[in-house]
C-alpha cells in the first residue's frame, strides 16, 4: 500500500491544485486566451492517465505477487512515452498560437488609426496566449506525470 498511499497524496495535491487554478478564476482566463483548447485536452488526458496511474499502483499494492517484472515495466513505457505526448501537444499549441498572431495581424494595419493597432494587439494577445498556455500545460503535466512514475520505478524496483 505504500505506493497507493504516495499515489493518493501526490492525486491529492494535484485535486488542490486544480481547485486552486479554478479559484482564482484561471480556468476562464485559459479558456478565453487558448483558442485551440489544447490546454484542456492536455489536462483531461493527464488525469485519465494519473488515474491510471492510480488504479495501476493499488493493484500493484494488493497483488504484487501477481504481476511479472516485465509487465511493471510495461505501464511505466506507456506512462512514460504518454508523459512525453503532453510536451509534443503544448509544442503544437505554441507554434498554433504563434501562426495565429502572425497570419494577417500586419497585414492591414494601420499605425496612425488606434483602433486597428488595439485590433493587431489583441490578435497577438490571443495568439500569445495560446502559444504560452499550451506549453505550460504539457510541461507541467509531463514534469507531474514523470514524478508519479519516478515513484512508480522505485516500487517497482523493491
């Protein structure tokens, strides 16, 4: 149960964290600035795979005389190269979210009219936000992901 029990704590923070996030009101702030929603398949994919993770670790905390060596090393591969996924996507968002502030912005701007310089910089905003959201999401996954089965690895090694 010793891994469960790591498992369920480190579940637990990322719950509070989530709570947090959504709080203080940065889900609606994501929500507005990331116009390809990467941000929030990243997240629902990172907690299907942390629960994963979970039911993996109480099976393995109950039947650990069941499992064979390789098939431990076969959810930490899976785990790990899912893990790595969270970057390619956050990578995908920033360079979706750079092509959106780009395309058309300068264009047909005018620097002597303020409305259409407020139009530019918030095409930016947008784009910008997309490009940075995305990136910290599939980082702070893949890091929150790659800690779970650093824990996982070390049971799997007693």
């Amino acid at each position: 149960m010793k891994y469960f029990a790591q498992w369920l704590v480190i579940f637990s923070l990322i719950m509070l964290g989530s709570f947090f996030v959504w709080y203080n009101g940065f889900i609606y702030e994501i929500y507005k600035a990331d116009i390809t929603y990467l941000t929030f398949i990243i997240y629902i994919l990172f907690i299907y795979r942390t629960i994963k993770l979970g039911i993996l670790s109480y099976k393995l905390s109950l039947f650990s005389d069941s499992y064979t060596p390789s098939e431990y090393a076969d959810h930490y591969t899976k785990t790990s190269e899912f893990a790595n996924w969270f970057v390619r996507l956050g990578l995908i968002g920033t360079v979706i979210g750079f092509i959106y502030m780009l395309s058309g912005t300068f264009a047909n701007i005018d620097t002597a009219n303020t409305a259409t310089m407020q139009k530019a910089l918030m095409a930016m905003a947008t784009g910008m936000g997309t490009a940075l959201y995305t990136t910290a999401a599939g980082l702070i996954c893949s890091l929150l992901l790659h800690i779970q089965l650093f824990i996982y690895k070390k049971c799997m090694n007693e």
